[in-house]
C-alpha cells in the first residue's frame, strides 16, 4: 500500500541499538553533566571528547560528555549558541519522598530559576520537573473533588509541597 509516493509501514516495528538524549550546551556540557552526575545516584561520566587532535595535553575543548544519568545514556554537546533550550523539552525526575524533592530542587536551582507546579531551569538552561510520585497519585485520585483540590494546590506552588497537597485534599 501506497501513500504519497512512499511505501507504508504500517504495524511494522522498527529494532535500534539504543534511543539517547542528546542535549546542546553553548559550551558547558561538561559542567552540567558533572553536576548532573553529583546529584543522582546510579550516574557517572562514560567518556568526555575534545575537538582536534588528540595531542596529550594540547587537545582542544571539549566536544561532547557522554554520561549515565541514573542509568540513563545521555550524551552532552557543546555546540555553540545557535540552539537554547526551552521549556518543551525537561528530564522528568520523579522523588518518592519530600527529603528528596527538597535536596534535588536545592542543588539543581543554584544559579537558576524556580518555575511553576514542580518545574525550574539549572543554571545551564535545562528544565527540569521534580515531582512526588504522591502528587500523581493525588491528581489520579477518583475522586473528582480531591483530585481538583490536588490541581489547585499544585497550581500555587513552585517547589511541589507534599504536606501542602495533603492538607489541600483533605479538605475534600
């Protein structure tokens, strides 16, 4: 079967070696990806590629980072600023407990900016959103009223205050 001139593939799943974020930095990959690896545990820098020839000492800036993010295969770019990020594009962290929330949010935040419902920008310019799995739970919660009074109360806040959502919906 035909469509517009190409061969459909319908129902056919494709087999790849890997998906990887790819994430372009003007040039400070590298940093962001050692503060990235300070912060989660299961994480670690892979490999750091510099331009130009390899030269012992002389070899040039660095390229790119090639680091695991809590298991996660992540590759860092210094690319120049032609490209920024922007909040469609955020890595999701999602913290069993408030300790974590607070420790997360405190050490990505330094030298960025707090957003709204759980989201802030580091200091490199990434989103990032750290969520309690308890808020999802409360915005699941089949019941309509409590899981609106989850909403309300996550729409007030930056950092996602799980006591607050608790008292929030108990008022439900």
């Amino acid at each position: 079967m035909k469509q517009g001139g190409r061969q459909a593939t319908t129902g056919t799943k494709i087999a790849v070696k890997g998906i990887t974020p790819f994430l372009w930095y003007e040039s400070e990959a590298e940093g962001a990806a050692r503060l990235y690896v300070s912060i989660f545990q299961r994480s670690r820098i892979l490999e750091v590629s510099r331009a130009g020839p390899s030269t012992g000492r002389s070899r040039g800036p660095v390229q790119t980072v090639t680091f695991e993010l809590s298991g996660l295969p992540v590759i860092a770019f210094n690319g120049g600023p032609t490209f920024k990020f922007t909040p469609a594009t955020s890595l999701f962290v999602s913290c069993t407990t408030q300790a974590q929330v607070d420790a997360i949010w405190r050490k990505l935040l330094r030298g960025g900016k707090e957003s709204r419902c759980g989201w802030l920008v580091d200091r490199f310019g990434l989103s990032w959103q750290i969520i309690p799995t308890r808020l999802i739970e409360l915005l699941d919660d089949p019941d309509p009223e409590r899981a609106g009074k989850a909403l309300d109360a996550m729409m007030g806040m930056q950092k996602i205050d799980i006591a607050a959502l608790e008292r929030a919906v108990a008022t439900a």
